[in-house]
C-alpha cells in the first residue's frame, strides 16, 4: 500500500512540474511583439472547477515573463507551464488584450495526465492579420500563410467549427512537448 501512496505522488509531482519550451522565432521583415494570454476559462473543460472532467486540477495560467519584441530574424524562448490554456499572437495595434480581431495560435495543454495529448491550432476566426506556423516535438505541424489557407491548416475567418469538423485542430502525445512558433514562415 504504501508504495501505491508513492507511485501516485510521483506521478503527480511529475505532471505538476512538466513544461513547455516555446519557441518563437521571427521570419518577417519587421519586429513582432508576441504575447502569450491566458484562456483558462470559457476554452478549457477544466476551466476553475477541480473535478470536472474527470480531471482533479484546474488549468494553470501563465504568470512568466512576456517575450517582448523579436527583430526581424530573431528568435526567443520561453518556457510555459504545464496545464496552461492560452493564446500567442503577435500584437499589431489592431489586436484584443487576447488576441481578438487577429491571427491567434492557440494552445490547450492542460490535459491533466501523462497519458492525454496536448492540442493546438491556428485561428483566424476573427480575422486574419499574420502568417504563421506552429511546430511540436514529434507531432504534426500547421502553417496559414494567407487569408485562403485551408481548413486543414487554420480556422478561417467567422468559421467556428473549422469545416464543421474542427480539422485544424492538432494534438501531440501527453508530456513535455518542444513547441515552435514562427511568424511570416
């Protein structure tokens, strides 16, 4: 029995303590300004209430550092928590504090076990403002260039249910997941 007691510690300490390594790398011929916002509620099953789902932990938002402007040609890292359920985008002026009315990559990475993937997507359902693409360890990449880019690749514009199906979405195996994140690819 006690044994039982650690086995279920440890796999908990190490789904509380797994991460994501972001990286952003900027192709455009201009600066961008990343920003990673926090969807936790309204996007995740889990959103504030412990249990639901089957799930025991809430999505964890993330209180990091913002990458700050990237250079043309440049490329930063961040690390985003485990759990986490957000958005990157590229703040042009035109954009929402998450990304409203722009290209959005979007994330729901609080799966909650070892065993559940990690999914993804390009969004352009409130508008396409960026070519981008979305890259992850072992698993299947997405790239939009333009506004046309199949429903395969992104959401297109005012189209919630990606081809009534949600084909862009992309999920990747369960544990810490390498992402890339690539604006003008």
């Amino acid at each position: 029995m006690h044994l039982t007691h650690l086995i279920s510690f440890l796999t908990l300490f190490c789904v509380a303590s797994a991460s994501h390594v972001f990286t952003i790398q900027n192709k455009c011929n201009y600066a961008v300004n990343p920003i990673i916002a926090n969807t936790n509620c309204g996007y995740s099953p889990r959103c504030n209430t412990p249990g639901s789902g089957g799930v025991p932990n809430p999505a964890i938002p993330y209180n990091g550092p913002q990458p700050g402007k990237i250079a043309a040609g440049a490329t930063k890292s961040v690390t985003i928590n485990n759990q986490w359920n957000g958005r990157i985008f590229n703040q042009n002026g035109k954009c929402g504090a998450k990304g409203e009315r722009c290209t959005m990559l979007e994330y729901n990475l609080d799966t909650g076990s070892v065993w559940t993937p990690q999914a993804y997507d390009i969004s352009n359902i409130q508008g396409f403002t960026q070519s981008v693409s979305i890259g992850a360890s072992g698993c299947q990449s997405t790239i939009c260039q333009n506004v046309n880019c199949p429903c395969t690749q992104a959401y297109r514009p005012g189209d919630t249910t990606g081809c009534g199906n949600d084909s862009p979405v992309r999920a990747c195996k369960a544990g810490n997941i390498a992402f890339w994140v690539t604006f003008c690819p």
